[in-house]
C-alpha cells in the first residue's frame, strides 16, 4: 500500500475502520501500527490526513489501557514528524503560542504537531464524524462521540470556524437513547467552553434554543436543531457556561452575556412547558449564570433570574424541581448579600405585581401568569403588606368568571394558607383590616352560590374554608361582620344545605365564628331566620356536623341581647325549646350532652317556660339523666 497507487489506500481504509471495533486488542493494536505508519511514511500523507486521524484517535478512547497508551505514543510520533516538516510554518506557534504551555493540560494538548494537525483537517473530519453520532448502531455512536471530544480537547480555540456544525450534532447526540453517548456530548461541551468565546457560544446557542421550543429568535439562527432537542440545547449552553467558568477564563465578556441568557429562557415558548426535563435544565442554566456574575452584574440581571425561577416554580410538577428552584432563589439572595430568600421576594415584588397587571383577565397566559402570585404572595412574607394595594386587585382577578374551577380551587388553598398566618403577610402592618369587607364581598361571595357539579361542590366548600381563616385573622373586628352580614347570612344557609359534607360542616364553622363576631350587635330578626336552619342540621346524616352545630347553637344563644323580650317573641322561644327537648332524647349520648349544655345556655332567654315545657317533655324521655340534670340546673338558677 505504501508504495502502491492511491486506490490502493482509498480500498484499505474501510476495512481498515472497521478493525477498531474488532474484540481482540491484538488486531486494534496492530491497526494503529499499520495506522501511524502510514502517517508517517506514506508519500501522499497529507491527503489523507483527515481519513486516517480519525483510526489513530480512536485508539486513545480504547476501553484497554495498554492500546490507550500507545495510541498516544504513537500519535506524539506522527505529530513530532509533522512538526519536524513544518517547521519554519510553525515557528511562532512553537515558541510563543500560550496554550500549549499552559499546566493541566495532556502531553498531546501540548504537542503542536498534534493540534495543529486536527485543527487543519477538523472542517473534512467533523461533518463524517457527526453522522457516525447518528448511525444506528450504539457502539459507534459512542465510539465517534469519545473521538469528537477528544479532538475537540486538541483543536482547542480553532474549532470555532466549525461550531455551528459541530453544535448541530451535539444536539442530537445530547437527545441520544443511550446514556453514554447523551455524557460524551456534554464533555464535548465541556471542551467548547475551554476554548470558545462565551459570546459567540451563546449567539449560537440561544437562537437554537428557541427555535427548538417553537419561538422566533431575533438573532440569526445558523445552527440547525430539532423540536426535540430543546432539553439537549439547553444541557449543552449549561455545560459551556460551567466549563468556561471553572477554567477561570475572563468574567467580563460574560457579563454582558448573562442578561441575554436570561431573557431567552423567560420567553413563554422556552420556559411555559411541564416537562420536567426542561425545567431542571434550565434550572442548571440559572445556577450558571448565577455562579458567573459579578456583583454588578448580579444586581442588573437579578429581576430576570427571579422572575424565570418564579415562572419555574409556578409550571413545575414535582416537588424536586420547587425544591431546586428554592435553593436557587435562597442562593441569590446570598449572593446579593440578603439575611434570607423573603428579602429577595420584596426587593421584586413590585416589578413582579406590575409584570402581572399587564395581563389580560381571562386569558391562557393569564392563568399562568396569575398562578405565578401565589408562590410570590408565599414566600415575599412581610412584604405583602406594603403592596395590599396591588395585590388585592389580582386577588380579585384570579377568581373572576371564566378562570377554570381547579385554578380557583389551588387559589383558594393558597389563600387560606396566606390568611392562616396572616400576622407575618397581610397584615404585618396592621393595615388588612381596611380590605377584610371588600375581599369578602369581590373575592369569596360570588364564588359561594349555588352551582349544579360536584366540582364546584368541591370549590364551594373551599371556598367557605379559606373564608373561615378570613374570619379567624384577628385584623377582623365586629364592625366587619356587621357590614357583611346581610350578604354573607343567606350564602351560609345555602351552603349548609349544600351536597358535600364538607361543605355543610364549613358552613356551620363560618356561621357560628359569624355569631362570635357578631355578637349582640346582630339584630333579633336575623337571629331568628337562623335557628330553623340550625335545626334542620341536628338532624343531619353526619353526626360531626350534628355536634358542630350544637356548639354554633350555643354561640347562637349567646347573641341575644340580655333585654331580649321573651314574651313578644315567644313563638319563636317555643319553637326552639321544642325542637332541643326533642332532641334531648337523641339516641347518641354525646348528642345528648351537647344539647344539655344548649339548654342550659338559652334557658336566659325564658327559664321559666323551659321549666314548663320540660316537666311535659320529661315523662317522654327515654333516658331520664338529662332532663334531671336540666331540671337541677333550672332550680338552681332560679334559686
């Protein structure tokens, strides 16, 4: 072959390629001997140099040390010849170029005959070498993958003339099926972001990003890339970020490039997905550019960070992704040298609030965007309080006609949760009392009518429960439940006549916590339109609900105001300790004490009728304790 013609050599090669894959290391051995050699003595070398590289490289990803070792002798050979050759051409490289006498760097990374011939054959060896990434067969997609990044360690800043297509195929081989292949593509990336201008990876690698999401960039996209891809663009532009960070390359030129990162990954198309692969990818981008910037830096992009990990946290799924995206958010709030991540939360909270009030009320977009309130209304803490201005509106936005029953459902829970710790949120300035009426009449009031659906059976209730944490915030006084009384009286009766269970028993819980409040300034005609549903619910299928409602019973009594006039209202007064005496006699004991105890409580209102009516009730009665035990306490107070 050496001294044959050229076909000679062209006819050797493919047999020659495949004996890299043969299972003997004998054969691989002898394969780069027979490789080298003609690398060196071949009298047309140089033609060839892009076709034989390859096969000697190869050797160096041997899974066999001893054929590592001399693939590596041997290549320190042919590059040492080679430098021998062109030598007056490679002087200056010899003498002055800086990378390859810098530490860490391999014997071969050292050698200029060795880089100097990948560089000049990388744009003939790349393009067969991609489609190798492709072949159907793993082993050679691996194969070619561990020789792509270990050329790529040699060609070193050269490989720029070809990075949008070597960036194209790393995309696909970065989406590979098997695991190894999916790692040698991210070490290729490591090696780009070595070498590489930061800026001129990220030009390139944003526009593939949110083409590959289905956006529109406005930077030229010469890098070609699948929809599929999206989670490999990203992982690739995270791996160049951190190598170019960990080499300790200068910080300035990426400054400028962070922001840009930044505001690609916020567009809806690239951020706006539930598939988790993304958001843990461009989670890994964010701790990046975190891990990057300046101070300065960090203060002008700190917005845009926050906001993409808000928007994270409001798409995500699982609870490993909101783990992630809090400890992200706690870790830029130590970088700007904040006590913990509720400073951070109101550093932003206004910019956030503004961003949501561009929003239309009742659109996708909207929905997602009004989601992201929550998580922001959580973790901002006291803040919330300087900005109920704003954040009210929203709240009421977020429940308007149109907005799907389970985004209200979540709405409603979050809420609840808000308002259950109110004295840290809402009202850390003791200022939410001023909002209590009108949350109650434009937030929870419209969302408690009747509606046919055992969904909105199940937001009904709710509904009523975060209105009983409203309810139970110390900010709401008296006069609160005066002014709301009329509106709120027939939406509990409805509602404890609603279907759900759980929803009746809320019902009764905000009715009696009303009664509370209310006190004796509820007037005695509202308090009589209340006793027959509270009646009806002693004979409710659910004896939780029975029990709940004797203890609104006895709030009830308590409202009366002491001058109630029994002989007026006497009606009224019959009816009611009719129905309890009845119920006296229940067939559940601990029914029976809570009605007792009821008794005892309304026999203020005319001890004496009670009197007479329980000595006609009492023969009646199954069990005689209790009306002995009422009759006692009848006697003693009248005594």
């Amino acid at each position: 072959v050496l001294r044959g013609p050229v076909k000679c050599i062209e006819d050797s090669l493919s047999p020659l390629g495949q004996r890299a894959f043969d299972q003997s290391p004998t054969v691989r051995l002898a394969l780069l001997e027979c490789i080298a050699q003609l690398l060196r003595d071949y009298i047309d070398r140089y033609s060839f140099h892009h076709r034989l590289l390859p096969l000697l490289v190869c050797g160096l990803t041997d899974e066999v040390e001893e054929v590592q070792m001399r693939a590596a002798d041997l290549y320190l050979t042919v590059g040492a010849q080679y430098l021998d050759e062109n030598d007056q051409e490679l002087k200056d490289e010899t003498d002055f170029g800086e990378r390859h006498k810098q530490e860490g760097r391999t014997e071969l990374q050292r050698s200029v005959g060795c880089c100097t011939l990948i560089q000049r054959n990388l744009s003939k060896i790349v393009p067969p070498l991609l489609r190798d990434m492709q072949e159907w067969t793993v082993s050679t997609r691996i194969k070619s993958a561990s020789v792509l990044c270990l050329m790529l360690g040699l060609a070193g800043e050269q490989s720029i003339q070809q990075l949008p297509t070597i960036l194209t195929g790393l995309y696909t081989a970065g989406a590979d099926e098997n695991a190894i292949v999916r790692a040698k593509a991210l070490e290729c990336a490591d090696e780009l972001g070595r070498y590489l201008p930061i800026d001129t990876l990220c030009d390139l690698v944003l526009p593939a990003v949110c083409t590959a999401c289905g956006g529109k960039s406005k930077l030229s996209a010469t890098v070609v890339v699948s929809s599929s891809s999206a989670v490999s663009a990203l992982n690739i532009l995270s791996r160049c970020l951190s190598a170019y960070h960990t080499e300790g390359r200068p910080t300035e030129p990426a400054q400028l490039q962070l922001k840009k990162t930044l505001e690609m990954l916020s567009r809806d198309e690239v951020c706006h997905s539930g598939e988790v692969a993304r958001h843990h990818a461009i989670l890994a981008v964010v701790d990046q550019v975190l891990a990057m910037a300046a101070l300065g830096t960090l203060v002008q992009v700190s917005f845009c960070a926050f906001s993409l990990l808000v928007k994270v946290l409001t798409l995500a799924t699982d609870d490993a992704t909101r783990q992630r995206v809090h400890e992200l958010i706690s870790r830029q709030a130590s970088l700007r040298g904040m006590a913990n991540s509720s400073d951070l939360f109101a550093v932003h909270m206004a910019d956030i609030l503004a961003r949501l009030q561009e929003f239309d009320t009742v659109t996708s977009s909207n929905v997602i965007s009004m989601a992201a309130l929550c998580p922001v209304l959580q973790g901002a803490g006291p803040a919330v309080a300087a900005h109920l201005d704003s954040i009210v509106p929203l709240l009421k936005r977020s429940v308007v006609d149109g907005v799907d029953a389970s985004s209200k459902l979540d709405f409603f829970e979050m809420l609840a949760g808000l308002l259950e710790r109110a004295d840290e949120t809402f009202d850390a300035e003791q200022t939410f009392g001023s909002y209590v009426v009108d949350i109650a009449r434009s937030i929870y009031f419209p969302n408690l009518v009747w509606k046919a659906g055992r969904t909105l059976a199940a937001l009904r209730a709710a509904v009523m429960g975060s209105l009983l944490v409203l309810l139970q915030c110390r900010c709401v006084e008296q006069q609160h439940i005066v002014a709301i009384a009329a509106e709120l009286s027939p939406l509990v009766i409805s509602g404890m006549e609603d279907e759900s269970t759980a929803g009746r028993l809320l019902s009764v819980h905000v009715l009696r916590r009303t009664l509370q409040l209310g006190g004796t300034r509820i007037d005695v005609d509202s308090l009589h339109k209340l006793y027959p549903e509270l009646m009806k619910r002693l004979d409710d299928i659910d004896d939780e609900i029975r029990l709940h409602c004797l203890q609104a019973w006895s709030t009830y009594f308590s409202c009366f105001p002491l001058d109630y006039d029994s002989a007026f209202y006497g009606a009224h007064v019959d009816v009611m300790f009719k129905d309890l005496l009845v119920h006296l006699d229940d067939s559940s004991s601990e029914i029976q004490s809570g009605v007792l105890a009821v008794l005892k409580e309304g026999s203020r209102l005319d001890r004496e009728k009670l009197q007479a009516m329980l000595a006609k009730a009492a023969p009646r009665h199954r069990v005689a304790t209790y009306c002995e035990q009422l009759a006692a306490h009848l006697a003693r107070a009248s005594s």
